[in-house]
C-alpha cells in the first residue's frame, strides 16, 4: 500500500464560503475521469470524506476547512499508487479550482 496523497490548498474566502464550494463543485470530480466515475461525500464537522468509484477502483479521500487552506488526504488503492506523482500533479492543478 502506498502511502497518502496529502497536500494543502491555500484560500482567503473563509470556511463557510469553501464548504459551499465544495459542496458545489466536487461532482466536477466525475466528469473530469474517462468514462465517468462515481462521487459521494459527506461532511464530518469541517471534513468532507468521499469516495470516488471510476474503472473498478475506490479511492477514498478527505479534505478539511482550516481559516487559509484546505488539507487534502487522498487514499490510493495499490494499482493507482503507481501514478501517485501524477494523480498529485493534477490534483494540485485541478483543486484550487474548485475554490473558485
């Protein structure tokens, strides 16, 4: 099993305005894998837990709202801990998008 994912994705909007964001745009997750996948969330206090379900895999994931970023814990499954360096890659480049 590889070890976590975990980055920080800085913001100024405040934890209400990125909760909202977040709760808007983390079906953008889905859309964003070939052929679809699947995404549930849930929110424990100021942690989103989800769950996205795409080619057979189910990586399960974190992220927790903090005054200025946002601490991401991404959980891959074996196989996908081959492409840790660029599943890191696009989710530092595709995250703070969701902010927006």
């Amino acid at each position: 099993m590889t070890a976590p994912i975990e980055l920080d994705i800085p913001h100024q909007l405040g934890k209400a305005a990125v909760r909202e964001r977040l709760d808007g745009g983390i079906g953008k997750i889905g859309r964003m894998i070939p052929g679809g996948a699947k995404v549930v969330h849930d929110w424990e206090g100021d942690t989103m837990v989800f769950t996205v379900e795409a080619m057979g895999q189910v990586i399960r994931s974190s992220a927790t709202v903090f005054d200025d970023k946002v601490h991401a814990v991404v959980d891959l499954p074996g196989f996908l801990g081959l492409f840790a360096g660029k599943i890191r890659d696009v989710i530092q480049a595709e995250a703070p998008k969701l902010l927006k």
